[in-house]
C-alpha cells in the first residue's frame, strides 16, 4: 500500500508529532510505502500577516504539491494528520480531483473551535460549538490571544464548511476516542464518516516496578492541563508523597515556586522519551490533571505500557482511557480537594495499588500495542478504498 501522509510540523514537539511519526515508522516496518509532504511552521516567521491568513484558508502552493505528487505517482490513500496553519485544506481538494481516498486525523478540535481546545479564561468553552461561523472565537481573541489571527482561522473553517469540504472532500475521519467522535457529530460532522482508532506506544517500553516510591507528571507546564490544580492538591496531601514534574511551559515559574514552597516537589525539566518510560516505570502513579477535553492521552498510554496507574480528571477522553477502580481513579476536574481525597485513598490501599499495576499493563496490551493499531489502521485504509470507489 502506497500513503501519502501531510502534516505541519510544530515548533515545540508534542504528543501529537510523536504519534503521527509512530503511525509513519510502522507502516514502513510493515512494508508499506510511504510519502511524505510536511511544512515546518518555522516558515511562518517569513510570511506577512496577510500571507499567511491567505495560506490558512487556501494554500495554491500545497494544492500544487500535492497534485503533483498524486500526478506522478499512484497512491492508495492520502492520509491528512494535520494541515494548520500553512498547508490548509486545500490539500483535500487536491486528492479529491486525483480521485485518491482522503482520511483526516482528528488529533485536536481546531475543525470546531478556533483554538482547538475548547478552552478559554482557564476553563472549558463550548461557544463556537455547532456555530456556521464561530464568531465568538474572533470576539475573545481565541487564537493566539489576537483577533486578527482568530479572524484568520474563522474564515477558514467557515469558507471550508460552506464549501462542503468536509462531507465532500473528506472519506473518513479518524477520532482518537469516543468522546472526541461524539464532540465532532455534535458540531455537525457525519457519525457515518467518523471512525475511532486510538494512538499507540511503539516500540514497546516494556514495564516498570512501581518501586520509586513518587508520583509523576509529564506534560506542558500550562493551565489547561491542570498544573494549578495539580500543585494546590500536593499541598493538601495526608502523607506528602515526592511528585516528580517532567515538562516545560508557561506555568515553569509557579512550578519553580511550588519546589521553594514544598520539598516534596522536584522539577525535571524536559527530558528525552527514554528517561521519561524509565522515570514513569519506577512511579507509584501517573497524575492527569487536565482541564480540557483531550483528545486522547498520549501520556496515560505510555504509564498503562509501563505498569503505572494513572489517576486523571473525569473530563474529556483521558475520563474515558482510565477505568477508575482497575486501572486508576478519577478525579473531579480543576478540584484539588478531591485529587488530594484520591492520591491519600490509593497510598493506604496498596495492595489495590499492586493490583491496579497489572490491570494497566493488561488495558496496554489489549488495546494500544502497535500490532493492535496497525490492523486497526490497515482495516480503515481498506474500507475507506472501498466505499470511495463505490
């Protein structure tokens, strides 16, 4: 099977990047050809701040390359991961013309709200939800706090959903969970077309001994993820645990205070994937404090491959990926009463701690093993072919 894979490159690397690349390096190990056309935002610095509202909502340049390469060479699929800011969905249109299957990667909300988050003044916001023109993006200066770039995005998702791109030029789309799926047919996507294929942990890290006797954190210091919350429960702890914070971000100055203020909380900085699995593999136990609906939960994935509960907020997917009770706890979202209430339940419970440590490796090995995802992925590739020459 011969792909074309688009995306954007991010200027700071996430969890996002980590798994489109994953998807990428396994389809190649299993002998499957594929192409590759990526922008690097870097670029963005060159462009005026009318090129590139112009480029958001159709780029020629991305148009052309992509014709070109469905020119020259036959493809089976053309698989979009993510085409903001400089690739735009003309792309779509491209393989459409080609008459190539197009699969999109749903890997954040930016087709529903303009920061992609639906987050805004540090908590959930649904107001662009189902909107034709989600105005009140362009209002709140939801996108990179300017209303002149949010104005930019705006116009793009309402030039591309009065074009009908994407119920015409999309075949399937690919929800990282059931919750996103839903979030996506709630603004107006077709359930018919939304398909659910989680993120996977490859290669496989292989488990940990829960020995370390800390907890962990790894993410983005920001406030959407929760590190408030996370920080005002360490602080409310019966028995301080040590937490371990791995991660860098807006947040790093009230983080850096939390480790002046508490002894029991050391900052490590980003570090690379390595140290991270070994670090999680010797946690007593993940936390996930986010605030905001993930998509999926990259990081609580990659605790499960390792053995490590997670105990995470009951919002969006993360609420979804642990199984309070087998594979972790829940927690009430932005609540660090309640995070505390359930940090001190699990440190006196450990023989349910050791429990919960073979129910996660067990939930890994069951659903997010690069064998499971691959045949996931290969079976989408061949019904989307099926239905697009239908």
């Amino acid at each position: 099977m011969k792909v074309l894979s688009i995306h954007n490159s991010y200027q700071i690397r996430g969890g996002e990047d980590e798994s489109r690349e994953s998807e990428e390096r396994l389809l190649r190990e299993m002998g499957h050809d594929v192409d590759v056309y990526e922008e690097d935002n870097d670029r963005i610095a060159t462009l005026s701040n009318t090129q590139m509202a112009l480029r958001t909502i159709w780029s020629t340049e991305a148009h052309e390359i992509v014709k070109q390469r469905l020119s020259n060479a036959t493809y089976d699929v053309v698989h979009v991961q993510n085409f903001f800011p400089l690739i735009s969905p003309s792309v779509h249109h491209a393989a459409q013309a080609a008459g190539v299957p197009v699969i999109q990667t749903l890997r954040n909300y930016r087709l529903l709200c303009p920061n992609a988050l639906f987050f805004r003044d540090g908590q959930v916001c649904e107001d662009c939800l189902g909107k034709s023109i989600p105005y009140p993006g362009v209002l709140h200066g939801c996108y990179r706090e300017s209303r002149t770039a949010s104005a930019a995005v705006v116009a793009m998702l309402t030039v591309h959903r009065t074009m009908s791109t994407w119920t015409n030029a999309v075949d399937r789309f690919i929800a990282l969970t059931e919750f996103a799926r839903q979030k996506f047919i709630e603004g107006g996507f077709p359930a018919e077309k939304i398909v659910v294929k989680p993120n996977f942990v490859h290669p496989d890290p292989g488990i940990g001994t829960g020995t370390g006797g800390y907890a962990l954190y790894v993410g983005r210091l920001s406030v959407e993820k929760g590190l408030d919350t996370l920080l005002a429960a360490w602080e409310r702890l019966d028995q301080p645990i040590p937490l371990k914070i791995i991660g860098d971000g807006p947040l790093a100055e009230q983080v850096i205070e939390a480790t002046q203020r508490m002894s029991s909380v050391e900052w490590l900085g980003r570090k690379p994937m390595s140290e991270v699995h070994a670090l999680m593999g010797e946690a007593m136990f993940l936390v996930f404090p986010s605030k905001w609906y993930e998509t999926f939960g990259r990081v609580a994935v990659e605790a499960f491959a390792k053995g490590t509960p997670v105990v995470a907020a009951n919002i969006g997917a993360i609420a979804e990926l642990v199984d309070a009770g087998r594979t972790g706890l829940l927690f009430h979202p932005s609540d660090p009463d309640n995070l505390a209430a359930q940090v001190n339940w699990l440190l006196s419970h450990p023989t349910t701690l050791a429990q919960m440590r073979q129910q996660t490796r067990t939930e890994f090995e069951a659903k997010y093993t690069a064998e499971r995802n691959y045949k996931r992925l290969i079976e989408i590739y061949k019904q989307t072919q099926f239905a697009h020459s239908s």
